[in-house]
C-alpha cells in the first residue's frame, strides 16, 4: 500500500511591482539599444553605398554584445 503524502500547495510565484518594472525597463532598453544600432547601420550603409550591409551587421553586434553585458552586470 502506499502512503498518501500530506497535500502541498504549489506555491504560485507572485512577482512585486518593483520586479516587473526593472524586467520592463531592461526590455525597453535592450529594444532601444538594437533598434538605435539597426537605424544607424542602415544610414551608415546609404549614405557610404555600401553593396554589403556590413556596418548594420558590425552595429548590431555591437548593440547585442553590448546588450547582454549590461543583463550580465545587472544580475
């Protein structure tokens, strides 16, 4: 026969209003860190008639590393 365990509640993970809006903020800024670099490669990239979209790729890189260090940092 089995032993019945005691019933345990699952405990629900309840997130503070200071939590969310740090994650919120974080998302913003990693949006505005990409979106920034994404515009700028692409200006660079017309007004230098570049045949290969090499300085949006370089910004982008950029923007991203950029992005997930400052994740890295914060935590």
């Amino acid at each position: 026969m089995e032993k019945k365990k005691p019933h345990q509640k699952k405990q629900k993970r309840q997130w503070s209003n200071k939590s969310f809006l740090q994650l919120t903020t974080l998302a913003w800024k990693i949006g505005a860190i990409l979106g920034i670099s994404i515009f700028l490669g692409i200006k660079l990239d017309d007004w230098l008639s570049t045949n290969f979209p090499i300085f949006t790729l370089v910004l982008v890189t950029i923007g991203f590393v950029g992005a997930i260090y400052s994740v890295i940092k914060r935590a």
